[in-house]
C-alpha cells in the first residue's frame, strides 16, 4: 500500500528555498572574501566553504561560495558568472557629422 502510496503522490521534496548551489570556486582565499562581503552588501547571505584536500601531491586549498536557490541568478549577475560579462544597456547611435 505504501508503494502505490509514494507511486502516486511521489516522495516528498526539499524546499527549494532550503537548497544551496555553488556559484563561484576559487584557490584564493582573499577573493573568497571579497566575493562574500560583495554578496552580503546585496543582502545575499553566502556560504563559504574550503574543499577537503584531496590525497596525492599536495594541491591548493580551494574555496566554494554557495547561495539559496532562489538568489542564485542574482548572485551570478553580481559575480560576474552570468554568461554575460556586463550587463548591457541600450545606447543612442551617434552620428557623425560630414563636412
């Protein structure tokens, strides 16, 4: 009864607002700072995570910045990970003048 239960009505969800993505991953700690005091002035509240060393030849520390779900597009836009690397506004042509 309970498999016909969870078939039909399916297994619960998370909350997407409860969800966190990476946006950003960097080797510098200094710009894991700059990119948390960027998001906090925005009222964005990330989560900046070190990555666990992985065995082998000792690699840089790496950090991870991670935001809610429903920030995440505007964390990108700040960040500069939008796909867009400005944001572009329209623009009157101008004309040039002959003589």
């Amino acid at each position: 009864m309970l498999e016909n239960f969870r078939r039909r009505f399916g297994r619960p969800r998370l909350a997407t607002e409860d969800m966190w993505v990476k946006v950003a991953t960097t080797y510098r700690p200094d710009e894991a700072e700059v990119w948390q005091v960027t998001l906090q002035a925005e009222q964005i509240q990330p989560s900046i995570r070190e990555v666990p060393r992985q065995p082998g030849p000792t690699p840089p520390a790496c950090w991870e910045v991670w935001v809610r779900v429903s920030d995440e597009p505007h964390a990108r836009l700040i960040l500069g990970f939008s796909g867009h690397s400005v944001i572009h506004l329209p623009r009157r042509k101008v004309r040039q003048r002959r003589r």
